[in-house]
C-alpha cells in the first residue's frame, strides 16, 4: 500500500507500506493530520493539462511525462525530472476528454493525473492501461507552467485570461519544443556541476535556480530547466544531470 498525509502538497511523508513491519515503523512517529492508505499501482505517471471553454472544449492542452515515481525520488532523494510531450498519445487525449465530461469542466484550468501501467494488476487492469490518478481543477504546479510556456512559445496566463474574457484563446497551439526540468539534490555527488552543464547546453538550458529547504524536501536543491526540438534529447539531458561519480 501507500500512505500519505490528507495535505496535497507533493509526496512529502508518503511511503510504501511492503509489510506489517514497515507500518509499525512508519507510525512510530506520532501524526497529528489524517492518513490516507491506497492500493500501491506499478505505473508510470503522467499528466493531461489544459484550459477548457464554457461548454467544455479543449481550447489548449499538453501531456507531461515524469521520468520516475515522485515519491521514491523525494523518499531517496533521487533525482527527478518531468518533461513536455511534443505529441500527445491518442489515449491520452482520449482520457482527458472523459474526465472532463464526468466532471463537467467548463471555463477553467485542468491538471489531469494518471498512471501508464507497467504490468498487469488485479482488478485496475492490464499493462499498458491507463488508470486514473488525480483531478484538479487548477493549473499545474511547480514549475510546469514555466514549461508549457517554454514548449509552445505562449504566455499560458494570458491564453487563461482570453478564455475567460472571449471563451476562446488567441494562439495557435503548435508545441515546437519538449521542455522540461530537472531537481537534484545537494546530498548527491553529481558528475557534473550544474556551470558544468549549463555550459555543455548553452542554447537549451533557459532556468536555474537554487530552493529554500520548504520546496526542495520535494523537488530538488536546485532545478534545471531546459528545452530541446525533441524528446530523444530531453531525455539524454536528464541523464547527463543525473549522472554520478565513479565511486
């Protein structure tokens, strides 16, 4: 199982539960909030985001991929990464417009979460499914706004706005590029530095920045973003910042 507390912010003091032993040692320390328990879910997340017009048309979206569970990066202080999908799978799509038909989403922001399962699970479904995760009628958090703007050259809050002036969006969406970012922490003894790496991609790193101690427990010391003309290249940048030493 997972166990996390009923706050909303990330994966902060969530765990895998494996055993009964693990959940006595989870609880050794006191909560003083309510606990949710779910069934643990083998899948790859992912997110569907958007904006929505009054009779709830997609008037924009995009598809972000996380490189690895957020909740074992932030529990092993792994590196983590998410990044922008240059096309967005049909299935996708498909299972974003139905959530935002059951939840009759209308002249809104949407953050749509589910998972890709990697194997098969009793009772959710097969490998390769999609199951769903998490609905918010909000935009995305952290960094991802940063990103969308960056992929497709817009200004997402000014594509909000004409939304809910006109109903309608100014932009011809075309997403160019796969932007994404890059959380690693200090406790790491990383290969390169992050000067190291913004000299290796001088044309695609385009933000830095260092996180106080309440935002980096959940995204990272330190986070670099970047955007490249395909995701192959997306990919190999996370690896080169997620490299380590030779011990």
């Amino acid at each position: 199982i997972v166990i996390k507390p009923d706050v909303g912010v990330g994966s902060s003091d969530t765990n895998k539960i494996k055993n009964e032993e693990d959940l006595h040692k989870y609880f050794a320390r006191p909560r003083s909030i309510p606990m949710i328990m779910e069934e643990y879910i083998d899948g790859s997340t992912f997110s569907f985001d958007g904006l929505a017009d009054s009779q709830s048309n997609i008037l924009f979206m995009t598809n972000h991929l996380y490189r690895e569970s957020i909740m074992d990066a932030v529990n092993n202080q792994d590196t983590m990464g998410c990044y922008s999908a240059i096309d967005i799978a049909e299935d996708i799509i498909d299972a974003g417009k139905r959530c935002l038909k059951a939840f009759d989403v209308r002249n809104r922001f949407f953050h749509f979460e589910f998972f890709r399962l990697n194997s098969d699970c009793e009772g959710v479904g097969k490998k390769g499914d999609i199951v769903g995760l998490e609905v918010n009628m909000r935009p995305p958090g952290g960094f991802l706004p940063d990103m969308i703007n960056y992929a497709n050259d817009c200004d997402v809050y000014q594509l909000w706005s004409d939304m809910m002036i006109q109903d309608k969006i100014d932009h011809q969406q075309v997403r160019k590029y796969s932007s994404g970012f890059c959380g690693r922490f200090d406790a790491k003894p990383y290969k390169y530095t992050s000067a190291q790496i913004k000299e290796m991609y001088p044309h695609n790193v385009i933000m830095y920045k260092r996180l106080p101690k309440a935002l980096a427990e959940g995204m990272g010391d330190e986070v670099i973003m970047a955007r490249f003309e395909s995701e192959e290249k997306m990919l190999a940048f996370f690896a080169v910042c997620s490299e380590l030493k030779e011990v």
